[in-house]
C-alpha cells in the first residue's frame, strides 16, 4: 500500500470540531482525522436501512464514534428544515416542499439515531456520558 501525504485547509468551525475530538480522546488532530477517514471508508453508506449502519458502527474505535457524537447536522439542511417548518405553519407548503421536508427529517432522524448509538456504545466502553451530554469533553474510561 502506498501512502500519500495531503495537506488541508480546513475553516476555524471544523478545525475546532477536531480539536475536540482531539481532546476528548487524547489523541493528535492528524490521528482524528486519519480515523476519520478511515470510518468513511468502512461504514455502509448512510442511506437506506439503519441496521447495517448500526452493526458497523459496533467496530469503530472510541475516536470514531466520539466523532459521531460531535458532528452536527449539517446547518444548511438544519437551516432549510427550519424555513420548512414556518412554511407548514403558514400553510404555504408545496408538495414539492413537503418531500424535500420528509427528506430532511429522514436526514435528521439518522443523524440522531446515528449520535444515540455512538452515545450508546461509548456508554457501553466505559465512557461517562452523563458529564458529556454538553460536548464539551468525554472523559475517558
């Protein structure tokens, strides 16, 4: 296997999202993100059935859940959801919004079923979640 070096310009909001992950699991920002790669690799893609997706993340290392559990949804979906919802409340909805609706909450409830697991089975190794719940650091078991 041959290994490549690359280098990333990242913005200050997702550098910070690795530096906490990096604090949260002691461990450099260049191994955050080469386990970062390296659960994007091995999951099932995210669409379809949950339960592979679930069984898969049951191998992926305390960082790479840790980096479940502190990936926000993306804000322009969050924000698209949101101007969606106002819309349903004015009852001004079309129908092709209201797909683009039952795909954004499908988007979000993986995304939350997706954190619940991680949460789960960082709960499972020893983890001491209940002082996680803000994000700002996990301890470590």
């Amino acid at each position: 296997m041959v290994l490549r070096t690359v280098t990333l310009d990242l913005p200050d909001e997702e550098y910070e999202l690795i530096a906490q992950i990096d604090a949260a699991s002691n461990q450099s920002v260049e191994h955050v993100l080469r386990q970062s790669v390296d659960f994007m690799v091995q999951l099932p893609p995210l669409t379809g059935q949950a339960e592979p997706i679930l069984q898969a993340m049951e191998s992926c290392t305390d960082m790479q859940l840790l980096a479940v559990v502190y990936r926000p949804f993306a804000p322009d979906d969050s924000l698209r959801l949101d101007a969606l919802n106002e819309k349903i409340e004015e009852g001004i909805l079309t129908q092709a919004e209201h797909e683009e609706l039952l795909r954004l909450v499908t988007l979000l409830d993986r995304h939350t079923l997706l954190r619940a697991q991680a949460f789960y089975l960082l709960k499972t190794r020893g983890y001491d979640i209940d002082l996680g719940l803000s994000l700002t650091h996990l301890p470590h078991p």
